[in-house]
C-alpha cells in the first residue's frame, strides 16, 4: 500500500463528509508530496490510489463496475451530488468544472470512508497501537 492511499484512507476515516472538498483533500496530501495540489493534481492522485484499493480485495469495495457507474453519476445522483440527494432538477442545469469533479472526489472519499481496514490498522494508525501498548504497560 502506497503512502497516497495510507493517507487518503486516514484523512477518509478521520474526516467528516461535510468537510471534505479536493482543497481539503490537498491540504491531506501536501506532506506526502511536498507542495499544494490543484484540482487536476487531486484527480490524478486521487482515481489510481482508489484503483488501488479496488486491486486489495481485503478492503472490500465491492464491484469495481458498481463503482465507476456510481462515480460517473455521483455529480449529478446521490450523496455527493452537487444538487443535494435528489440530483440535478433540470436538464439545464449549469455546473462548474470544479463543482462536476469535486462531487467526484468527495464520492472517492466516501466509498474510502467505509472501506474495511480492520486489517491493516496498524499501518492507517500507528499511534492507536502505541496508545494501546502503553495502556497494557500501566
């Protein structure tokens, strides 16, 4: 598991889903990769470390093709759409480019969010174990 995701699952399981925009996602990769991440720069770190989680299937996400067709749809359908949970009223209805792929970015983070990590949570939260450790010491 690469450090992008080790990170996007921390910031995904720490977060809460009102506070996450692809700013605040940059803000959670900037150690990772030095400097501040625009939007583009997001998405493309963003959708491998998500196809990665795919590739792990002790995370279990499910059908990847469930996947894409939700995160294809999610700017306009759903939990993260930018019209709310209803959707887009109208056919004419304007977005940015912003609005369109930030939907996209919070519905990576949401399916992130409710991955299995179980078995990999020493490595997501290394200080929890080392807070353990020391309260089994006492």
């Amino acid at each position: 598991m690469d450090n992008t995701l080790i990170t996007l699952l921390r910031f995904a399981k720490k977060t809460p889903a009102a506070e996450v925009t692809w700013q605040t996602v940059s803000e959670a990769l900037e150690p990772v990769y030095g400097f501040d991440l625009n939007l583009v720069d997001v998405l493309e770190t963003v959708m491998p470390a998500y196809g990665e989680a795919f590739n792990e299937k002790r995370f279990e996400l499910g059908d990847p093709q469930w996947a894409s067709r939700k995160l294809l749809l999610s700017p306009i359908k759903g939990f993260n759409s930018i019209a709310g949970v209803l959707g887009a009223v109208k056919l004419d209805s304007q977005y940015t480019v912003e609005q369109f792929y930030n939907s996209m970015i919070k519905e990576i983070i949401s399916e992130l969010r409710i991955t299995r990590t179980d078995w990999c949570k020493d490595i997501l939260f290394p200080e929890e174990k080392e807070q353990q450790a020391a309260i089994e010491k006492h």
